[in-house]
C-alpha cells in the first residue's frame, strides 16, 4: 500500500497542470479510459460493485474520488499496480502510467466533469477521432521554422524555458549516431568544430547534407524500418530453421531509403510490389516484409491444411501478414477484430476477414527474384507445373496399388507387423553412422567406401541400415533405393581394378530396414570396399544416402575387420553427436529383435509378400509408372539446365513444394467469418476488402469468390497509399520524428486508435504529414533534413550553468514531453557494437550487402538448430561487418545485443525498451567481442602514440568525440599505469561519456 501511494503522489506530482484544463482533461484522457477499459463491467446493465459509469458523477458521489486528492481518493488506490497487478481492472492488464496520472491530474485539479456528460461505449461506426480526420495542407514555409513555432507555443503554454544550444561536439556526436549510427571521427570533429565557429547554419547544414548523402544513413535507418517489419533470418517456432534467403528485403529496405524512394511506393512495393513495381526483380524483393514475420515450419511443412492444427497454423500466418500491414503503415489494430467487432474503434469483424482473404492467395518461401530471363521464367514454371500433375497422378495410382495390394495381403500383413514392431524395439544408438549431404534429386551418384589399411581376406560384406524417426521413416532411413557394392586390393579404387560384387543399379531394391543386409562372394584380398547409391532414399521432399553400419567379414575367422577403418566419402555432413563418417565403422548400430527363428519366418512373410506385389501389378500398370519416372526425369534433366536464379524470402504464390506445405498457384484458398474467431465454426465466405477507416475509402476489393489474388493484394496496397488516408501520413510522420528526435509524438506508434496515446503535438504531427504527403517526392530525408535543423533538435539535453531553469523545467515537465530539452539517450545495441569495431580500426564499412554474417556456429541443424555464440572468433574478420548485416535469429538471440535492448524480431517493434541494468555493464566488460576488440583498440592506440597522455587523450577522442577532462584524467592515467592500454580501452568502451549522447 505505502509503495502504491507514492507511485500515485509521484504521478500527481508529474502531472500537475493549470486547473483551466481540468475539462479538457477529463474528456480527453479520463473519459477515453474510463470507456475503454471500465466501462464493460460498471454501465447501467452491469455495474459491478454497485457503479455505473455512464454518469461519471457517481465517482465523486459514492465515494471513489475525494476532490483534489488524488492519494486518497479510492478509485486511485484500485487501479494503481502493487508487485505489477492492481485491483482494478479487474482480470485484466492494469492501466499504462500514463493513464494513470491522467486520472490522478484530473483528480487534483478538482475533478470537473462537464456538465451533461455520459460515457457512452464506442461506436463501431464512430469515426470522430483525431487520427481518423482529415489532414488539411500543410502551410508554407521554412518547415524547420514552423515546428520551431509550434514547439515554441506548446513551451509558452505550460510555462516552460527551453535549454540553450548544443556545444558543437554534442552536436556532431548527435547527429552522426541519428543519421549514420556511428562515431565521428576526431578529424571530422576537428573540422566541424573550426566552421561552427565561423558560421554555425552553414557548417550545421553542410555536416547535415553529407550524413545524408552517405550509404551509411539507410543501415542507419534500415534497422528503424528492419525493427517494425519484424525481420529475422529463422522462422521461430520449435524448428527455428535458417532462412538463407531473407536478406535481400534487408538490402532492398536500405537501398530504399538511401536513394529516397517516395514513401507511398515504398509502402506499395511491400505489400503488391510483385504486381506494382516497375521492377518487378525489386517488388518481388520489397513483398519480403509480408514474409519477415515468423513461420511455424512444423504447422505447415509436416501437418498441413487437411488437419485442424494446419488450417489454425494458416489463419495465425494470414493474421501476422494482416497485423503487420495495418500496425506498421497505418497504426491500426485490426487484429483486435479478430472475435469480435473492435471495441474501441471502427473496424468490424467482418472487415478483419476481408482483409484475410486479400492474404488467402499467399504462403512465405523462397521465390526467384533475378538471374532468369522472362522466357526462362515461363520455362521453369510449365516444367514445374507439369512436373507437379504427374507427380500427384503417380502418388494417386500409387496409393490405388498400395490399396490392393493390403487387400490381397490383409492374410499375413498383421503378423509382418508384429514382427517389425518386434524387430524395431530396441532403441537406436547414439551413434546413428554415416550421413551423406542433402540432395535436391533422388538421381545424384553418392559414394561412401572403407579402406581396411591393406588387403585382407575377405568373403562376406554386410550393410546394416540406420534407425532415424525422421518424418517417421525409422528403420530403413536413409538407406539407398539403388546401389552396387565395388572392392579392390589396391590402394585407390577405379574404374580399371574395381570388382562389384553387388549390383542392385538396374530396379528399386527392397530395404532391409532392421535386417543387415549379407553380400556373399568368392574369398579375395580387399583393401577397399565401396557403396555407391545411384538412387537416393527420400527423406521428405530431399534425399540422401546413410548407412549405419559396413562390416567386411575376414575369410579365416568371421571377424569383422572394418572396424576402425578410414571412411571416405563423395561427401557428408558436418560430424556431430549423432552422425559422422567414424560411426559407420564402430561396430555400434541399429539390432533386431528377432531370433533366427523369427528372422526366417520374417524373411518366408516378406517374400509372399513380394510376390503378392508382383502378381498385383499390371503391364498397364507398370508401363504408366515407367512412363511417369522417365518424363519425370526428363524434366529434371530440363529444369537442371535452366540456372538456378536468385532466391528471396517473401511472398509467393509458387513454389517448390514441401511436405504438406504446398503453393496455391495463385488461388486464393477460401475463407469465411469466424464467430468468435472459431475456425471448427466456419459462416460466410469473404471476398477481399478493408475497414473503411476514413470517409471514400474502398473497402471491397472483389465481388466473385475466384477473384485475382495478385489484383486483390494491388487494391489493398494503392488504398493503404491513397493521398487521402490520414492513418500512413500521420503514422509515418510519428515515425520519423521518433527515429529523429528519439521519442514520438504519439506515443504508442503502432495504435492510433482510441486505446493507444494522443500526440502531444497534433498540429506539428499534421503539419509533417502533410508536408511528406504533398511532397511529389514524398522525401523522408527532406523531412529530417528541416527537422535536425530546428532549434529543438540542436537544444542541449542539460545545462550545468542553467540549474534553476532544470530544476523549474523538471517539475512542469519531467519526461521532457513539451521539448524544452534534447532527450539525452543511451546508444542503441548495434550503435554499441558498431562503435566498438570502428573504434578499434576493424570495422569493414564496405562490406555492405548480401549474405548475413553468422557471429555463431550452429550445431544440429538438421533438426532444431542450436546457435551457439560462444562458439564463434570473435576476430573473425567475416564478422567484422555492421551489426544490420547480422544474421538475426529468433529463438535464440545474441546474448549480448538483447541485454542492450535489441529488438524483438518476433514482434513488430514499434519503441524499443531503454534500460541501464548491472547485467548491461557486465555484458559490455565481459563481452568476447569486446575483450578482442580492446587488444585491437590498444594496438592502434600503442601504434600512433608515443606517451601516456597521448594514449588516453587519443583513446578517448576516438570513442567519447572528447579528450578526457581533469576529473577523469588522473583516474584514466593510474589505471593505464597500472594495467595497461588493453584495460584502459576497456573502461573507456564501457564508459557513459561512450554510451550515452548528450
């Protein structure tokens, strides 16, 4: 309780204000809140403990609010947090401190409620809301002057003092963190210093138009975008797979913004960009966003849409891809619709499933981007149609045979069973054997041989199979359709000196899942013993070759002489716990359960059973299976011709299938209204659309069930763009003055409805709305431009000579909402590491683009990838790059960038968090990167001074834009003495001078 007080005195103490605004407050902050989260349990029909809010008078009448005093007031005391809950309300979330202290604001200036009010919940068709109207022309002018007015006015009206300018090293520091994300050099702050002195505008405008102009401003600004897209390079899930191909929509983000792309396209080409865009190679590219988000692999890939967990995995994807649109473009929470009508703002449930059906066409994969030519385009995908019809025709006639064939055989199937069951119940080892690499076609030759270190006489060789639950194959896996068995007595087998003494190349051989297979032959001197698949088991949709065990039995005593020799290979994956070359040969594989008995009577089944198959199969049969796997191959061989292209994670229609995961082809699946989002439930169709959100917004996109995919997702793009939506202006103006000025005008940056902020500056957010707008190029850099040149960007954030000012400014305003301040900040996770590498001399500032760095190695990632950072060198000059070209990984983040608040790729980021954390300081001094990168520092600071004094001044030109002041000199030259220049880069990458801009 005393905790809960005085978070509440501290909230009224924040919030004081002139008592003239009491009604304005309670209509504009109280009531919202009332509405929004109070009104549902305490209205006329229902009024939990007895009140009812429809006429907030009885708050005051029945005791909740004492006038004037808020700490006492009970209605304060239920909805302030204790131990992060709070009595009201109730079975919900507690209010946001902000709205908090508007009720505790209100109180304390004496509690007005205009005469006549009612609390009313919100209609659905209630579109008098401030982000909802209409944004008129911006006026004209010097836009860097009219937000110096604006700002000006709202600092008069609250009684507020602004702070002086900026020295000019804070300033330089400033704005080349906002705008590049990097430290300047002392040369660049040398020169900067010297004209700021001469004309202060002209260096500040010159400084301004060069970070601009520099590639490093859209890395800069690409993590900004990068962070509200929720980009990753893994799905998520249980499975976070990589995904390779991801990082060219990165690329396309950053080059996007460093070449100015009006905003409208830019927003176009990521949700239609392969319909839109002129270049179509880059709007393919630009759908990455509805893709960035994550995929549950095992949903789609292994259960698929017949099953109810498939077809909820589809709908949660359609929802990601809808949220995303509507946060990011245009600040809306359609996905509140999903079960019901929105509660606080007009969108209908019905409009939530319009907007899924623009998406119904859609699926996340790999599609080609470039490197093919139109004609090659139109090739590939006949030949992939073409490909896909017979392979279902040959699955469909397959699955008949298989049907007779379990008819005819039902006589002794069971007992078949029972023995494999049987024969399959001892567990696998550990130790699996040997794994070749994944192939995309079965037809790839693959190879593995044993060389014994010498001849020695051999009779017998026996090939034992692995045991794998991959996909459910068990035993068998892995083991070769077709194949032969070659030795020599040489010390290299060739074509000349090889005998085979196995030839199963011509027809599918039947597997021997548990039972090891036995090649009998003549006694001879092997040195050398190879297997060589020319037909690949099938894992799912990929194959490959393993083997669990070779043993080559000597000819005098029956020993099994193989064990321990050198195993080579065409190829194979990565050794690991489960899977290495060694294993084939150490006499630790997969047993059966059967005695020899039952072994016999397994064999006698299996063979009836074979027989059973051949007598099934027809010569019609079997000359339209011989038919379908030559034109089969006959595809593959044509589609081997064609190259490969480039590939991008995004949008796709068409794709290589995968397990049960399947491309639409461009027809969009159905969808239909969901009462209460329950999919088991199905009601009407819906054809695509949107909320109409402001007055001529086209809300139906299609009046036929099999409407145009591609033309539906164009209509829901050009709408999202239109001049006249006043949701994209406004939300991307908020934006840009938060990446700008490190704090939004509203905010809650992905909600402007009626449960996310006001803005603090309604006119300065319409007047940049506007401006970016009407703008035929719809610059984002001319907006930033005019805004780094306001007298509010270039405030200094503390003034030690102006104390009684501070101390005036931080009783009327303490979270700085009003501008009086410059907002001083803590450098941002990747600013940290990226000053870190430049500092120290290595960073490789032209590396840019393409393939992400991995500052990890992955373990097991045939399954559920293990990313293990401390595995990876640090002085890895590969890593040595900007943190935006990491690759970036879901479920398991980089342990250092996420204690510095790195974003959220699961989540579309709209503000990241900003805390100072003991664990942040230990991950900045204990960090490998950081402990390599002061070796590297203190060689470059050992190598271009000569004196200690030279050292620390030069140690801390380059990280802080400062030489150390008397303060932190004698501290700075003790430790250097002391410990030397490797621990004094340490402290000194570590120090808040480094971390934070003033």
């Amino acid at each position: 309780m005393r905790l809960k007080l005085i978070l509440v005195t501290c909230l009224c103490a924040l919030a004081a204000g002139p008592a003239s605004r009491a009604d304005e407050l309670f209509t504009d902050s109280v009531a919202p809140v009332l509405a929004g989260r109070c009104l549902s349990c305490h209205n006329d029909e229902k009024s939990g403990g007895g009140l009812s809010l429809v006429d907030p008078r009885r708050l005051i009448e029945q005791g909740y609010v004492e006038v004037s005093d808020a700490p006492s007031s009970h209605l304060v005391e239920l909805i302030s947090p204790d131990d992060g809950r709070a009595e009201m309300p109730k079975d919900s979330d507690p209010l946001r401190p902000d709205q908090i202290a508007a009720i505790a604001q209100w109180i304390e200036s004496g509690a007005n409620i205009p005469t006549g009010f009612r609390i009313e919940p919100a209609s659905v068709a209630d579109r008098d809301w401030w982000s909802l109207r209409p944004i008129a022309s911006a006026p004209q002018g010097d836009l860097h002057s009219i937000v110096d007015r604006l700002i000006d006015a709202k600092l008069a009206e609250h009684a507020l003092t602004p702070l002086p300018a900026a020295d000019p090293i804070s300033l330089i520091r400033r704005v080349s963190y906002d705008l590049s994300g990097l430290p300047p050099t002392p040369e660049q702050i040398d020169a900067f210093v010297r004209q700021h002195e001469i004309d202060p505008d002209i260096a500040w405008r010159q400084l301004v138009d060069r970070l601009l102009a520099a590639p490093e401003f859209g890395e800069k600004w690409g993590q900004h975008w990068l962070d509200i897209a929720r980009y990753a390079e893994t799905h998520g899930y249980d499975k976070d797979q990589p995904r390779d191909n991801a990082w060219p929509y990165r690329d396309y983000v950053i080059q996007s913004l460093n070449v100015d792309k009006p905003f409208g396209q830019f927003a176009r080409e990521q949700i239609a960009g392969d319909v839109l865009a002129d270049d179509k190679s880059e709007g393919i590219v630009a759908t990455g966003f509805l893709a960035a988000g994550p995929w549950d692999l095992i949903a789609h890939v292994e259960v698929g849409e017949e099953k109810l967990d498939g077809r909820i995995a589809k709908h949660l994807d359609r929802d990601e891809m809808a949220t995303a649109v509507f946060n990011v473009f245009q600040s809306t929470t359609i996905q509140c619709a999903q079960c019901h009508n929105h509660k606080f703002d007009p969108i209908e449930s019905t409009d939530y499933y319009r907007v899924h059906a623009v998406f119904a066409g859609i699926d996340r994969a790999d599609r080609v981007y470039a490197g093919l030519s139109a004609d090659q385009q139109r090739q590939q995908l006949d030949l992939q149609q073409e490909r896909d019809m017979i392979t279902r025709r040959r699955d469909q006639a397959k699955q008949a045979f298989e049907q007779t064939v379990a008819e005819r055989a039902a006589a002794i199937d069971p007992e078949l069973k029972a023995l494999d069951e049987k024969a399959n119940r001892f567990p696998p080892p550990p130790q699996h054997g040997f794994h070749s690499q994944i192939a995309s076609r079965c037809d790839e030759v693959k190879w593995v041989e044993v060389d014994l270190g010498m001849p020695k006489p051999i009779d017998r060789v026996e090939l034992i199979a692995c045991y794998d639950d991959y996909n459910n194959i068990g035993a068998g896996f892995g083991f070769p359709v077709r194949f032969k068995v070659d030795v020599t007595g040489e010390a290299e087998l060739t074509d000349r000196n090889a005998t085979t003494v196995f030839d199963a190349t011509s027809e599918d051989f039947a597997n021997p899942e548990s039972s090891p297979l036995g090649i009998q032959f003549d006694r001879q001197a092997i040195r050398i013993i190879r297997v060589t698949a020319t037909k690949l088991a099938e894992r799912r949709n990929d194959y490959i070759l393993a083997l669990g065990e070779l043993r080559a039995i000597h000819a005098d005593d029956g020993v099994n002489v193989a064990i321990g020799g050198n195993v080579n290979a065409s190829d194979h994956i990565p050794p690991n716990a489960r899977w290495s070359p060694r294993f084939l040969v150490d006499d630790t594989y997969h047993r059966s359960g059967l005695d020899d008995s039952e072994t016999q009577r397994w064999k006698e089944l299996r063979e009836r059973r074979s027989a059973i198959v051949a007598a099934a199969s027809t010569p019609e049969h079997e000359r339209q299976m011989k038919q379908r796997t030559e034109r089969l191959a006959a595809i593959d061989q044509q589609l081997k011709r064609i190259p490969a292209g480039q590939l991008v994670y995004a949008a796709a229609t068409d794709f290589s299938k995968r397990g049960k995961f399947l491309p639409t082809k461009g027809t969009a699946r159905p969808i239909h209204f969901l009462h209460r989002g329950d999919l088991k439930a199905p009601g009407a169709r819906m054809l695509p659309g949107a909320p109409e959100l402001w007055p001529g917004a086209p809300s139906r996109f299609a009046s036929e069930p099999d409407f145009d995919e591609a033309e539906a997702r164009a209509a829901l793009a050009r709408t999202v763009t239109r001049q006249d939506n006043p949701l994209i202006w406004r939300s991307i103006a908020n934006r840009i003055w938060q990446w700008t000025f490190g704090k939004p005008l509203v905010g809650t940056p992905n909600d402007f409805g009626r449960m996310g902020m006001r803005p603090t500056h309604p006119e300065l957010l319409d007047l940049l709305a506007a401006r970016l707008r009407d703008d035929p190029g719809q610059s984002i850099k001319s907006i930033v431009r005019e805004l780094v040149a306001t007298a509010a960007y270039r405030r200094a954030s503390f003034a030690a000579d102006r104390s009684d000012v501070t101390q005036q400014n931080q009783t009327i305003d303490a979270s700085n909402d009003w501008l009086w301040r410059f907002n001083r900040r803590r450098l941002t996770a990747e600013e940290f590491r990226d000053t870190v590498l430049a500092v120290s001399g290595t960073l490789r500032t032209d590396d840019r683009g393409g393939p992400s760095f991995k500052d990890f190695v992955i373990e097991r990632p045939q399954h559920s990838p293990h990313y293990e950072y401390d595995l990876h060198d640090p002085n890895d000059p590969a890593s040595h790059r900007r943190t935006i070209y990491r690759f970036v990984v879901r479920s398991q983040p980089q342990p250092m960038l996420t204690t510095l608040d790195c974003a959220d790729p699961s989540i579309s980021t709209a503000r990241r968090d900003e805390s100072t954390t003991s664990l942040q300081a230990l991950a900045q001094w204990n960090n490998r990167l950081v402990e390599a990168m002061s070796q590297r520092f203190a060689a470059r600071v050992a190598a271009e001074t000569t004196t200690d004094a030279q050292a620390i001044r030069l140690a801390c030109r380059l990280a802080w834009g400062r030489d150390a002041n008397a303060a932190e000199r004698e501290p700075l030259t003790n430790l250097l003495a002391e410990h030397g220049r490797e621990t004094l880069c340490r402290v000194v990458f570590n120090a808040s001078a480094m971390m934070y801009l003033d």
